[in-house]
C-alpha cells in the first residue's frame, strides 16, 4: 500500500487550484473540491493585476510561461488624488535592478484565461483529484490534512475554535471592461476619489478592467442602471484622454472588507488559505498576489522536509501562520491606510495627501520604495 499523505483542498478558485498544482510537486494525494463545476469555475468575468513577486511564484511552479500568452504587461502606473489634484507617474526606470528586465511594473490576466491554464495543468497531473463534494464523499478517504480555500465568506465564523476578525468598509467593488476610442498606453491607473479609489487595469490595445470602488448603496444603484448612463456617468470623472466606446461583457458587484480567519484554537488539521485567510481593500490589486504568498510558503514548510508524514504535520500550522505574519500585516496596514487618508475629503488629511504627492515627485528613492513594495511585496528575496 502506499505511504503517500492524502490532502484535500476545500475551494478550486485561483488560491485552492494553485496550491494543488504546487502541491502536486510533492509526492502526495490532492484531493480539490468545489461547489461549482469546472466550466462555472472557468467562465467568470474576473481580471485580475499580476505583480512580479507572483511571476517569481508561477515561474516557480512552472506556470509563468505557460501564462505569458495571455498576460497584458503596462510599463506605467499613474496615481492621482482627485480632491487636491495631485498626481504621478512611476516607470519602468523606478524598479529595482533585479526587475528592471522584465520591462513591466506588472500584468493583467482574465480570470478565464488563468483558470483554463491551471485545469490544463490539473489535467496532466495524476495526483491531483478533482471531484464534486458529493462524489468525493463517495471515496470513503482518510485525509491527512485540509485546506480550505472557499473564498471572502467564512463558512466557520461563529465557532470558538476560530479566530475570525472583519472590517467592513461599507464600500463595494463594481468591475467591468470597456473599449475605449484611439490607442492607449501600456498603463495603468489609480484614482483616488473621495467617494473611494477607481482602478484602470489595461487588457489589451483599447481594452480596459475598471474597478470602481464606491458605497455599498451607489455601487448597488450603479450596478442596476442602464449601461449607456452607467458609461456616461464613468465617462465624468474619468480623465479627457480616455474616450469611452462601450461597456464589454457584464457588470459585477462584490464587497470589500478586511478580515483575518486563523484556524489557531484547535488541533485540526485545517488551516485556511487565501480569501478565506485573510480579505484587504482591493486598492494596489494586492488580493490574489497575497492569496498566491501563502500558496508559495505552504510549499516552502512542506519541502523543507525530506518527506511528509504525519508527525512532521504537527506543527505546520503554526509554522505557517507564523510565516505569513508579516507580509499580512505590511498589507493590511498598507491597503487600509491608503482608504483612511485617501477615501474622503477630510481636510485634516489633504497635508498629508499633498506632502505624499510631493515626495514621490521630487525623490527618487521614495518612488523606488512605493513601487518596489507594490510589485515585488517583503518575500520576493526569499522566493526561491
Ligand atoms: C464578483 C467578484 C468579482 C471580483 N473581481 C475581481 C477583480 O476584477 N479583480 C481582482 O483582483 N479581484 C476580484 N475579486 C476578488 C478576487 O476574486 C479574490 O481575491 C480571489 O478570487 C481570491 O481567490 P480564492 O481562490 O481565495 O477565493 P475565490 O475566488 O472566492 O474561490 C473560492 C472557491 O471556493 C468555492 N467554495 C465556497 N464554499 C465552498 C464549500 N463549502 N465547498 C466547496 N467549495 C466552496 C467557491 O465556489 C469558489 O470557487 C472579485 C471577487 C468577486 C466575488
């Protein structure tokens, strides 16, 4: 019989699907589960910024270049204040030496891309096992060890056993793509708005992902407008450059909050991973390259021994939590800042907002900080 530890992966979105790729590299069983089928699991209209500590991460697992087909490089990133009309415009000359050569600050995949990429992978691996949870229920296995992955809604908030902790920002991310008119830069933008930051991520040539943070009640009002009115209303506060065409596809709605959910009081043998983990304001496009981190330490403790077996599981949970303390907390403290100075018009902030503006203009060395935590986040030296 073999000696192989059987691991089953609750979720099969970017972070549960990931995490059985780079599991699979070990010698184990992966057993992903979701609620919703392969195909409902590819077709969603979701896009997601890719930074360079996550191409360290997919280049790692053998991902990178399979991905490269579909990825939309910018080589700008512009960040304005609209309330004290302040702006900037890092380049690629703002990146540190080790990243300069890739000739992108970051990329843009869609959501249906990535996830047919990874089902392919899935396909070519014989120890990954994906099955429906009434299915699996059928296979009658022992599992060693269980990851849930099952995204921003906590299934266990209401137990002892959990430590769960949740902002909410009362704020709400509408995301959709439009065409715009003429040829645009490789460029991103970032928009801080006193009724919260709008992103523009480039897709491709005239294609752009717009994700509108707003109240939760204008983000609804939006959400249920007219597409035209919705398009005329964006078309405002957008910059005179960018020439609105069309809205693409549909127009999605999903909350923002922060929250941490650590499985610490128990002895189980589960521990959560990405949204579930941990959520943050969707400012900077840090979410899923923060889920990927954990993803990427979870190999790391694992591999780090010359085999898996139960006794060295004992205390991988903690070596885990403890491992991703810091990048958590860097990210919760940075992305939270970020919308309690630059997501109002409070006048006691507009010093500090213009003060910030001013730095980046003038030092170099303040621009290269900004940008280099941005993309390449505290791990990226340790990613080997
Ligand atoms: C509508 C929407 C649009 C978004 N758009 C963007 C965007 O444009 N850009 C961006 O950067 N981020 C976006 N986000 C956030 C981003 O999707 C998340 O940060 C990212 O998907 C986290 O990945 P994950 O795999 O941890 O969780 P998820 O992607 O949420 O995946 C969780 C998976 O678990 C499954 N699941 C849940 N409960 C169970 C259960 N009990 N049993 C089995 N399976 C279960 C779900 O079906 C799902 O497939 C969006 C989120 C939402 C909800």
């Amino acid at each position: 019989m073999s000696n192989r530890l059987n691991f089953k992966i609750v979720g099969s979105g970017p972070t549960g699907i990931l995490l059985s790729i780079a599991l699979s590299k070990l010698d184990l069983y992966i057993y992903l589960t979701d609620l919703l089928s392969r195909e409902q699991l590819i077709y969603q209209e979701k896009t997601y910024a890719i930074t360079h500590s996550t191409r360290k991460i997919l280049l790692k697992f053998g991902i990178w270049e399979k991905l490269k087909p579909y990825l939309f490089g910018f080589d700008k990133l512009s960040i304005s204040d609209s309330v004290t009309s302040s702006f900037t415009t890092l380049r690629i000359s703002d990146l540190d030496d080790d990243i300069s050569a890739e000739r992108n600050i970051g990329w843009v995949i869609k959501h249906s891309d990535l996830m047919k990429v990874f089902f392919e992978e899935i396909d070519n691996n014989s120890n990954i096992i994906f099955k429906s949870p009434q299915d699996l229920s059928q296979e009658k296995v022992i599992f060693d060890y269980k990851f849930i992955a099952t995204g921003a809604i906590p299934i266990n908030k209401k137990s002892n056993h959990f430590l769960y902790f949740r902002k909410k920002y009362n704020q709400s991310c509408l995301t959709f793509k439009v065409l715009l008119r003429g040829n645009l830069q490789r460029c991103a933008y970032e928009i801080f708005r006193e009724e919260g930051p709008l992103a523009l991520l480039p897709l491709d040539k005239n294609l752009y992902q717009i994700i509108w943070t707003s109240s939760a009640s204008k983000s609804l009002d939006r959400l249920n407008t007219d597409k035209n009115f919705l398009m005329d209303n964006l078309s405002t506060i957008l910059p005179d450059y960018f020439k609105l065409d069309q809205i693409v596809g549909e127009v999605n709605l999903f909350p923002v909050s922060l929250s941490i959910n650590l499985s610490i009081f128990n002895s189980k043998k589960l521990l959560f991973v990405g949204d579930s983990f941990h959520t943050f304001h969707p400012v900077g496009g840090q979410g899923l390259n923060t889920c990927w981190r954990d993803v990427n330490n979870i190999f790391d403790i694992l591999n780090s021994n010359s085999y898996i077996n139960k006794n060295n599981l004992r205390f991988f949970k903690f070596k885990y939590y403890l491992s991703r303390s810091i990048d958590i907390f860097f990210t919760l403290v940075i992305t939270d800042s970020l919308i309690t100075f630059f997501a109002n018009r409070n006048y006691l902030f507009i010093p500090v907002r213009k003060i910030s503006f001013i730095l980046l203009n003038n030092f170099l060395l303040i621009r290269k900080i900004v940008l280099n935590q941005m993309t390449k986040s505290i791990l990226f030296k340790i990613i080997k």
